[in-house]
C-alpha cells in the first residue's frame, strides 16, 4: 500500500477541542457550590496538563497538538467559570422544588405505578445521570421545578405519558 494512503502522515492542521455539554441560547450557567468546586478542580488539572506539555519535546507535533487541545478546553472552561451563577441551595424555598433541590417524585400514572425516583437538580457541567444529578435544563427538571409537596405533573418519558407527583423536597450540601 502506498504512503499516500496512510492516515497519519496525511497533513492534518485542523485540530478539534471536544465541546462542553451545551448550554441553550440565553440560557444562564447556574452551579451549585459543588458544581463550581468541580469546574475549579477541572481547571487545574487543565493548567497543570498544560504546563506538563509545554516542557515536553518542543519538536513533537503530538505534543504541539496536545497542547492545542488542552488550551482550547480551558478556555472554554474558563469562559463557563466566568459565566458561572453560583445558586447556593440554603437559599431556596424549602417547600418548592427549585435548582439544587434533591427531589423525590412518584409515579402516579404511567407505564410504572408506584416507582418512586430520588434525583438532585443541578447545572449542566455537574450532570451526571449515574450519581442521580439531572441538568436544569432536562426535560423532567423543568417540569419539576416550581412544583410544591403533593403537586404533580404530566411529561412524555421513554414514549410514555407520565404524571409524576413531588414526594419529598430537600437541599443538601453535597
């Protein structure tokens, strides 16, 4: 097979930085205070990724590349810590599902009676669905949001109509 062919020797100056989970158009960046802590902590480790490469093999173009990638993350990151809106959670209604709320909901009607489901409401760089932390923005959290104990309300999940009522409300530090 001819050279010509092979990937890595094909020039390649386009360089592409993976994208932050987005934020909608207008949309602000609410953190809780551990959503800001992560940012902070990513924050580091870019700076200190960075300054590693910077003292490595000036000719590499694997480092010249890497390093590429690593400043252009953080200064995505860095521009969502400036557009950050800290929500601290002791400062929401503690009867009304707000962001930061740890909220447990039932269903009530739907493809699983009886299922009761205990999420936290957070910002989109602290989402995580495997630690039960949903986005704001997440279909089932703006449903949620502005809810009281006892209230309900009616979303599509998984191509079913679900009506979900507010079981319990609570803001933690975590």
């Amino acid at each position: 097979m001819s050279r010509a062919f092979v990937k890595e020797d094909a020039p390649d100056g386009v360089v592409y930085i993976p994208p932050r989970a987005p934020l909608p158009a207008g949309a602000v960046n609410f953190v809780t205070p551990r959503g800001l802590r992560l940012l902070q902590e990513e924050k580091s480790d870019f700076e200190a990724q960075r300054e590693k490469l910077k003292k490595g093999d000036k000719e590499s173009h694997d480092r010249t590349r890497a390093l590429t990638i690593v400043r252009g993350q953080l200064k995505d990151l860095e521009a969502r810590i400036i557009g950050a809106k800290l929500v601290n959670p002791a400062t929401q209604p503690k009867d009304e599902v707000r962001f930061g709320a740890r909220v447990a909901v039932k269903t009530v009607k739907g493809r699983s009676p009886g299922l009761e489901r205990t999420f936290k409401i957070v910002g989109v760089d602290e989402a995580d669905i495997s630690t039960l932390r949903v986005g704001y923005i997440a279909p089932i959290a703006r449903a949620l949001i502005g809810l009281h104990l006892e209230e309900s309300t009616t979303l599509m999940m998984g191509g079913s109509e679900e009506t979900l009522e507010v079981i319990k409300i609570e803001y933690l530090d975590d």
